[in-house]
C-alpha cells in the first residue's frame, strides 16, 4: 500500500474539520441544472478584493488569446463593490477593449461566514461556484487569478479538445500529492476546461470542496474539484508547456495566511510576485516601495504593514521569480529592463 500521507490522528482530525467547514458553508451558494446550456465557454475567476491591480494583469494578458468562442469572463469578487474600487472596476472595462466581463460580488453572509474562517481554499471554492452558478455555457474554465497565459491558443485550443475528447474535465496534468496518486487520473483544478452543464447536473456545490476520503486503502485528502471528478465524469490531459503560462504556485493562499499573520507562509513564498502583478495591472506603486526599501539597505520590509525576510528567501528561490518575469517581460516588452530589472536586482541583493 505505501507511506501514507497522514497518520490516522491526522487523518481523522482533518476529517472532522473539514466536515465542520463543509457544513458551514453549505449554504453559501447553491445552482440548478442548466435548462438551455449556450454554445462556447465561459472563464471563472475567483478575484480578491485588496488585489484590483492583479486582476488588471490578468484582464490584459487575456485580451491577448484568440477567444472566438469565449462569451464572456464572470469575476467573483469575494467583496464589496465598494471594497474593490469603482476606478478599479472601470479601468477593468477599459483594459478589457470590448472583451465582456461581469462581476459577481459576495452578499453579505458570503462575506461573513468566508471572512470568520479567512482560508483561502474557501475564498476559491466559493468564488468558483458562484461562477458555475452563474455561468450561461455548457463548457468553462477555471482560470487561476494568479495565472497569466502567455500562448494565444491555449483557451481556444483547450475547448476544442474538451468537446473532441468527449470528456468532462479537462486539465493541464494529473493531480498528485495529499494521498492522490497518478493512476487515480484526476487532473489539476487551476486552468481546468469543464463541462459545466455535467457538473450543475451532477453535483451540488459543496461536493466540490475539500474533503478527505479513504479510496483503496490511502487515506486521501482531495482537493477542490477532485471528490468530484472521482465520482463521476471522464477526465484527460492536456499538458501546459511551462514556457505558455507564469503561475506563481500557491501566491494568492499566501496573500491571505500571510496578512492574516498564521506563519504557514513558507519561507521560499512567491509573495514579492505581487508587486510585479499589480506593476503588469499599471500600478508600479508597491513594486517601487519595496524596491527603495532593500536599496536602503533593509533586508525584512514593510510589505502591507507586516515584516517579510527578503534575505531569507534562497537564491535558487529568487532566481526563479526573475525567470518567471523575464518571461513576462520577453512576452510584453522584449526583455527585461528599467524598474522591473531593478526590483529583481534589489531582491538578490538581499541576502
């Protein structure tokens, strides 16, 4: 059977937790079937509210994908209107040129209930399916707030080979870790082309949710998406090359344990990717912050009030983040130069 991935104390207090949560949130967001499921797809993305200029970026690398077939991208906001900002909203509608959006915001239990238990698994369920709720076509994708395509065909050609492969869940590689296997042919959620009107149909929305089962033996512990695809519904793969796609693994659920100041946050974390986001959305203002903040001299800034070790983080670590942005930059300017290149410097330079 191998090395489980739990204990059976772990396993059993994750369990109860995770049933407590479950019940929780149940009542948060709930969908019908769909009657008359239109033609083409729809991209989901779960949006946090204090990160407007992230969500800039995003919105300007999508404008750059073919997308014959896409009829709108809906945004769950986990916030107010207010609390994302009306210029942030606008400036989305400008950067968009004619792309449609539509922004979903929590209600206020929403807000609540999410904001008592602040994870940010939650925060990406819910946002999720308030998206699937929402959506009008049979097919969608989960886009990643955190994720900036870089090839113009990946939308158009994942839905092409979503309905040409007949089956419902489509994504860039098979799911491993947490007890799941390869042979289990469960595939990732983040970029995952979908059969919406199969999941409306088939499933509530909180059988979608982090849950944790036992299957053969292991001790399992699923992530969002993946209790469902176990229990129904055909899954396959098709690889994303890393050079199509910057992805900062895990940032956004670092956003949140970081300012909620739990210190899961690794010490290797992507959070300093932030600033060059919200650079990318047309706000340079962090990015440059913290860059005056390591030239002085400081090796811990002030990163949304609270400490953050830039020496800590290890040069294998660093050198990665500037691949990532070299790639971006190549996509969008070239290369590398001026302020993005002196950020990237001042971060190395930390140690």
């Amino acid at each position: 059977m191998g090395s489980q991935p739990h204990t059976l104390t772990q396993y059993v207090r994750k369990t109860i937790a995770r049933r407590g949560m479950a019940a929780m949130i149940a009542p948060l967001v709930s969908w019908e079937p769909m009657q008359q499921p239109g033609e083409g797809y729809s991209l989901l993305i779960g949006c946090n509210r204090n990160l407007g200029p992230m969500l800039l970026a995003n919105l300007r690398l999508l404008t750059r994908q073919k997308r014959t077939n896409c009829k709108e991208v809906i945004l769950a906001i986990d916030g107010t209107e207010a609390e994302l900002g009306l210029k942030i909203k606008q400036r989305a509608v400008d950067v968009c040129e004619g792309m449609p959006i539509r922004f979903v915001h929590y209600s206020s239990k929403q807000i609540s209930v999410t904001r008592m238990v602040d994870w940010g698994w939650i925060y990406a369920w819910l946002s999720w399916c308030i998206g699937i709720r929402e959506c009008k076509t049979r097919y969608a994708m989960l886009h990643d707030f955190d994720a900036l395509l870089l090839n113009p065909d990946v939308l158009e050609e994942r839905y092409a080979q979503v309905q040409q492969r007949g089956v419902e869940f489509l994504g860039i590689a098979h799911h491993t870790g947490g007890g799941v296997v390869e042979d289990d042919r469960l595939v990732r959620t983040f970029e995952l082309m979908f059969d919406c009107a199969f999941v409306r149909k088939t499933f509530k929305p909180i059988e979608l949710f982090n849950t944790m089962k036992s299957i053969a033996g292991r001790r399992v512990e699923f992530d969002t998406f993946l209790n469902a695809q176990h229990r129904a519904g055909k899954t396959s793969v098709m690889p994303l090359a890393e050079e199509e796609m910057v992805h900062p693994s895990q940032m956004i659920c670092q956003y949140v344990d970081f300012n909620a100041q739990r210190g899961r946050v690794p010490t290797n974390n992507n959070l300093l990717m932030i600033p060059y986001y919200e650079h990318i959305g047309g706000d340079s203002g962090l990015m440059q912050d913290i860059t005056r903040q390591l030239v002085s001299g400081k090796k811990v800034v002030s990163l949304w009030g609270k400490p953050l070790d830039v020496a800590a983080i290890s040069a294998l670590h660093k050198q990665w983040m500037r691949k990532q942005m070299m790639r971006m930059e190549k996509t969008l300017h070239g290369g590398m130069a001026g302020e993005v290149a002196a950020y990237m410097d001042a971060v190395d330079a930390a140690s």
